[in-house]
C-alpha cells in the first residue's frame, strides 16, 4: 500500500447490516500508520459508517450487525472480548460538528484523564497544557483555561475537541468531516494541524471534498453504495485512477 | 362577513390578551385575597409558638415541622429512585415493551388522585406495615404519589443532553456509567432539580393524602413514629371546623409564600438549564 508497506488497521472482508440495509459490503481496507487516509465518496455510500466500525461506535446503535475483521496492529477487535473502553483509548474520534462539553477549556480537555483516573491538579494541568500545545491553541488559551468552551470560536471549539482527544493519547484519530461546519480559512488551518498531528497519529478522515482529500491525504480510499471501489496512494487515485467510477466521481461526473 | 387580515389579526390578538389577563387577574385575586386576609395576622408568635385549644389561639410551629417532615421524607425517598429509574430507562434500555409498560403506568400513577395514594398509604403503611398514623407513613406515601413526576421530569432532562455529549464521551474511551455521572447528570442536574423542587411543593401542598397517613396530630413530633398535621391540612381543619378563619387565613399565606419561594427557586433551575442547553 504505501512504500514499507506497514499497515496500522486493515479490515476484512468487513460487512455491516443496518436492520435489512446492506451499508457495507466486503469492505478490504489498509490504513497505514502515521499518514492520513482519506474516504471519499458520495452521501450515503457508507464512509461515516465505515469510519464509525474502526473504533465500535457502530455498537451504539441497536440494529447494526457487524461480520469480518478489523486488524488492529494485527488484532481482531471485532473478535469477542475486547474491551471497548480500551479499544476507543486507542482509537479516538473528532466528529462532524464541534461539540465541546458546555465546561471550561481546562474541564474539556482534562476530562478524558479525569476519568480514566488521573487526579493530580498538577500533572492535569501539564496534560492539558501539551494537549493544545498539540492543536496550537495554547499560546491564545494559555490564560483564558477557565473560560467557558462554547464561547470560543468554531475552529477553536473544532481544535479543543481534538486536544480533548489528544488529552487521552491515542494511537489512531478518526475524523468524520471534521471541517464541515468550518469557513474556508479555518478549514485551512484544520488542515494544517492535521497535517502536522501525522507525524505522531494515524489519521483517518472521511470527507465530502475531494480538494481536501487531495490536499491533505497521503492515502485515499473511494466508496460507492457500500463498496471500497479503490484506494491507493492519494497521487495515484486523483490521477491515474484505475476504475471507471472513481475516475467519474473524481471528474464531477457523478456524486 | 369576512374580515380583513389586518382586522382579524387585530381580533385574535384581544382574544388572546382578554383570556391572558383573566387567568392572571383570578390567580393575582387569589394570591392578593388570601395574603391581605392572612399576612396581618402573621407574627413571630405564630410562626413560633405551638396551638392552642384546636387551633383557635397559639401559632402553626408544629405543623411546619410536620410539613417539612413529611414531604421532606417523601421527597428524600422519591428523588434517588426517580433518578435512577430514569438513568436507567433512558441510558441503559432500548425502547421496547418493557420501558413502554414502565412509562405508561408512570404516566397513569401521575393521574390518580392524591386521595386514591391516601386511602393506599393508610391499608398499606399505616395498618398493614404497622407505622401508624405517622410522619413515616406520610413520607412513604408522598414518595409514591411524587415518584412518577420525578422519573418523567427526570427522564425530560437527561433526553435533552446532546446525544454528541455522549459520544464524545465513549469516544474517548469512558463506560456508560462513567458518562453518565459525569457527562449526562452534570448536563442534566438543573432540569432534575427542578423536578425535584415542583414534587417538593407538591408534596408541601398535598392534603388528602397525608390526612390519611400522618394524621393530624397537632403536638410538636418526636420521631418520625409521631403522628404530624402539614399546614396544608392543618388549614383544611381550621376552615372546616369553622375554627378562626384569620388563623386559616394566616395558615394559607405562610403556604402561599413557600410555595412562591420553591417556585421562584425552580424557575431559577430551569433558566440555568435553557441557558446551558442553547
């Protein structure tokens, strides 16, 4: 998949029924590690659903049933046992819309560890302080920690939700559109911490814009009705696609 | 005829402001009338003195002990159970057949007369357990008339936190329980009190039920064996007996007053809960 060749999460065979709807349909997917991979693909074609496989979070709705495997670092999570707790330690996600806790900045982010047990005021504050040192909200925050969270802007509340995550030191981000509800120039600057947030995270984002799958990506993978059309190295698929419909959904032919 | 759309505006909007303003102007006559009737004979002595002979002399101590007895018993009792039924119907069930079931005779018990929850206490707690006559049996009673408001109030409250809330939450690798305690009941902590805080004044103002199971005792109460008179009942005795209407009178103002205090006090809660829910 990519030069090494590593893969962080693959799944197999991976099916997902939602009641009597097929949402996705042996889906064969590898995500390597410390890159970002994009799934791109029209409303509807199951990214958000596949996205939402990698951490459980499909288990939070009733009538979804899950059937294959999803390896992560080689292991089955989907196998009996697992504890979710310990899997979403791992594998966290920053949603669609930012949705701070109605808290102050230092409570948002300190939450994670609050309740995972760390109760020492100060080694609380060293955590929150590296956690948006992460998402570059420290130098604005550094003095405004008491601050009520929702009175920060939209790409500061999108960023304090990632620092939130951050806080609880994840191995793997899912992103589920993560600049949707951002200006063009907050997107902009999402990107860049993504970007930079690569070097230490394995990053999977799914997205409506295909220029921001470009931009951003090293991996990109494409969806249709519940399928994984195509994936491979972003260059590639924007460029050379080899399958027909990916190269018309790239072209604004459809979607 | 037909109206204009200007003019049948204008009409809806008399109707409205005529059918608002009796029902404030009987509510304000009604509050106004008994507060002039009763505040004047409002005293320290009153407040603080024991009756006497039936109620003609002397003061109401006794019964606001017995009334913040009672139903401070019966909310005690109802507020942790109503809270945890509601957790546990909203976060931990699915809607199905069972939690269907649960609501709706929550829903029925919410409509049966005080008296019906009387008439129960009495066979059951007073006779059939033994308590008497009692603040307990009184208690245990109000808990079981309040204890349907309390889930559904409860349950009102915690639907209203975001369900992302609860996601973040999860996502971050937290359990249920862990979100619920402190995601879900910290979001939702105003809207449950305020709950809690009306079924308190409920339970200050109910009558036919603690006259069935607490008695009407007028003496200052021991323990909680003791039988105890509320001030709303000990008013109904007084009007009824045609003992001093001023003592009655001075009765319902000092209830009226509480009763406007808990009120103001939920309403307070419940600002906080629509400011933090926007």
């Amino acid at each position: 998949m990519t030069d090494n060749g590593q893969v962080k999460i693959r799944t197999e065979r991976l099916n997902l029924h939602y009641g009597a709807f097929h949402a996705l349909k042996d889906v064969d997917m590898a995500v390597p590690p410390r890159m970002i991979t994009s799934i791109i693909g029209p409303s509807g074609c199951g990214k958000s659903t596949l996205l939402r496989c990698l951490n459980r979070m499909n288990d939070l709705i009733g009538t979804a049933r899950v059937t294959g495997r999803i390896l992560l670092d080689g292991k089955d999570i989907l196998a009996g046992g697992t504890a979710m707790t310990s899997l979403r330690r791992r594998v966290g996600m920053v949603f669609q819309r930012p949705n701070p806790f109605p808290l102050s900045v230092f409570d948002n982010v300190s939450y994670g560890p609050r309740v995972h047990g760390e109760l020492d005021r100060r080694r609380l504050a060293g955590i929150v302080e590296s956690a948006l040192r992460a998402t570059g909200l420290w130098e604005t925050l550094k003095d405004r920690l008491n601050e009520h969270a929702l009175s920060l802007s939209p790409e500061q509340q999108q960023r304090l939700c990632i620092s939130r995550l951050v806080a609880v030191e994840p191995e793997v981000l899912l992103m589920d559109e993560p600049c949707s509800a951002l200006d063009p120039i907050a997107t902009g600057h999402v990107e860049d911490l993504m970007k930079n947030l690569a070097q230490n995270y394995t990053i999977v984002i799914v997205t409506h814009n295909m220029q921001q799958a470009a931009r951003v990506s090293d991996v990109t993978a494409f969806m249709y009705l519940g399928r994984l059309i195509e994936s491979g190295p972003t260059k590639d698929i924007f460029v050379k696609p080899k399958e027909k419909q990916t190269e018309d959904y790239i072209t604004g032919r459809f979607g | 005829m037909r109206l204009s759309p200007a003019a049948s505006q204008r009409a809806a909007v008399a109707v409205m402001w005529t059918m608002t303003a009796a029902t404030i102007g009987v509510l304000a006559f009604v509050i106004l009338y008994v507060l002039a009737r009763g505040l004047p004979h409002v005293t320290w002595e009153f407040l603080s003195r024991a009756p006497e002979s039936m109620g003609r002399r002397g003061g109401i101590f006794p019964m606001i002990v017995g009334t913040l007895a009672v139903s401070g018993m019966g909310v005690l009792i109802s507020a942790p159970i109503g809270v945890a039924t509601a957790i546990y119907l909203t976060e931990y069930t699915r809607k199905g057949m069972l939690t269907t079931i649960i609501r709706f005779g929550a829903d029925c018990l919410a409509g049966i007369p005080s008296i019906i929850f009387g008439l129960f206490g009495f066979v059951f707690f007073a006779v059939g357990l033994g308590m008497g006559l009692s603040i307990l049996s009184g208690g245990l009673t109000l808990a079981l008339m309040v204890l349907p408001t309390i889930i559904r109030t409860s349950e009102e409250a915690i639907r209203a936190v975001p369900q992302s809330f609860r996601e973040v939450s999860f996502g971050l690798g937290c359990t249920r329980w862990q979100t619920v305690l402190f995601v879900v009941l910290r979001s939702a902590l105003p809207g449950i009190g305020t709950g809690i805080v009306l079924s308190l004044g409920r339970s200050i103002s109910e009558t036919a039920a603690v006259m069935l199971t607490a008695g009407s005792a007028m003496g200052l109460p021991q323990s909680l064996f003791d039988s105890s008179r509320t001030l709303a009942l000990h008013f109904y005795i007084l009007a009824r007996e045609g003992l001093p209407m001023s003592k009655a009178y001075a009765t319902a103002a000092v209830l009226i007053v509480a009763m406007l205090g808990l009120n103001l006090l939920a309403y307070g809660l419940m600002k906080r809960f629509h400011a933090k829910a926007r």
